[in-house]
C-alpha cells in the first residue's frame, strides 16, 4: 500500500463499482510508533 499507484488504482476501482454523487478517502493508521512513556514522551510514527 505504500505506492502512490495502488491507492490510484482502488480509488479509480471504488469509483467505477461504487457510483456516488460525492466520495470521501480516509487513511488510517493502526499503529501508535515508538512511544516513550518517560519524560519528556517521545512520541513517533504515523
């Protein structure tokens, strides 16, 4: 999922499948990063 492509290509197969008058894309992330739960916490990632 990191290629720009792949998520062109869902939209594009989304769109055709899914006919809409208005669509939205959300992109999540499950993960947290690396935390530090000592000051001065850290915290990284998406």
């Amino acid at each position: 999922m990191g290629a720009q492509e792949t998520l062109e290509d869902f939209i594009d197969w989304g769109k055709a499948n899914y006919p809409a008058q208005k669509y939205m894309v959300v992109l999540f992330d499950h993960g947290m990063g690396i935390m530090n739960y000592k000051p001065p916490y850290n915290i990284r990632g998406v």
